[in-house]
C-alpha cells in the first residue's frame, strides 16, 4: 500500500497546474493564449519572465519531491515510477481534464532527484542552448537526446537507463509540432530584454 500511495502522491503532485494557476492571479486562462499550452514557456511569453521562471521552477519542484518522497518511503524500483507517475500527471492532468504541458520542466526535477549529476549537466546545457538560440523546444529537444547517454556514462542502473531514454524518447514526441515549425521558420524565440505583456505576442510555443 506504501508503494502504491506514493505513485498517487507522484501523480497528484505532478497534476498540479502551476502555469494555470499563475494564469488565473493575472485574469487569464493560459489554456486560451500563446499556444495554448499549459507549461513555463508560454506563461513566459504570455506572462512574463518574472512568472515564467516560477512556474517552471515549481515545475521541477514537482517531479523533484515526487521521487525525494519515493526514495524516503520506498525501494527500486518505486522511485522509477514515482518520477514516471509525475511526468504524467503533468502531462494529463486530472484538474484540468487531462490536458497539460509537455513534461520537460517535471521530469528534469525527477531526473535530479534520481541522477543529480546528468541531470544538472542537462540543465546547464539547455540552459545554453535556450540562451543562444532562443528556443525552448530546442534546448529541450538537444537536451532530452543527451540525456541517456549521460545516464549511461555515469554508470546508473540499467533501469535508469531504460527510464532515461523513454522519457527522452517522450519529450521529443510532445515536441513533433516544434520540430514542424522549426523547419518552416515559424517557431517563436523567447524575449529575453523585458518582461512580455499579455497580448504582445502570439503564435506557437514549447
């Protein structure tokens, strides 16, 4: 029962729609703005960089604690699917009638929580890439490519691994439609000069 009630907690944490919910203090559904996606990318365009940055701060707190909690009260390989349950939960999450972000921000959190040395080598690189290109779903996209092999090069379990290049696999899925519009041209670059107001921009977002 410990094990199972964990998940759910994993679940539950990782439903938690902070990008909605930073929406609705500023008036707005970020379910009807920018790309409609509910994730820290849009509440930055939409919001602001301020807003942004908590939101996806938060976000990584989420699959962070999930498994911190995982690792307290349970044994391998329950911390795996506690990361895995709150990649979900953000990603189909039942308050909002399981329609969420993309679960980059969420599964990094967990990914610290489980391989804190790859998973902060990532960071740092998406944090480049993000800085020169601008991109979101680029750094993401470059990011979750790398990260198994991090994974595998410090010598994680095998199940680590698995897990590792399947949510890797899952975060360049949920970025098909990125991909489409990096190759057209039409993906948007993040502002970094000043805080966005809502109603400045719109169009596609990570």
């Amino acid at each position: 029962m410990t094990q199972l009630f964990v998940v759910l907690v994993a679940y539950l944490l990782g439903s938690i729609p902070f990008a909605y919910l930073a929406g609705r203090t500023q008036g707005i559904d970020i379910r009807t703005v920018g790309s409609k996606n509910v994730g820290a990318s849009n509440v930055f365009r939409e919001l602001g960089k301020g807003i942004g940055v908590t939101v996806m701060a938060l976000d990584i707190a989420k699959g962070l604690v999930a498994v911190l909690i995982a690792n307290s009260e349970t044994s391998s390989p329950w911390p795996l699917i506690a990361a895995a349950a709150a990649i979900v939960g953000h990603v189909f999450p039942v308050w909002l009638r399981f329609k969420g972000g993309k679960g980059v921000a969420v599964a990094g959190g967990a990914m610290i929580g489980l391989v804190p040395i790859p998973a902060v080598i990532v960071v740092v690189l998406w944090v480049v890439v993000v800085g020169v290109t601008r991109y979101v779903s680029v750094g993401s996209i470059a990011a979750a490519a790398v990260f198994p092999f991090l994974v595998l090069a410090f010598g994680a379990p095998w199940p680590t691994v698995v897990f590792a290049a399947l949510a890797a696999i899952m975060v360049i899925v949920r970025h098909r439609a990125n991909i489409t519009r990096l190759r057209r041209g039409e993906e948007l670059r993040l502002d970094f000069r000043r805080s966005r107001a809502h109603g400045t921009e719109r169009g596609p977002n990570t």
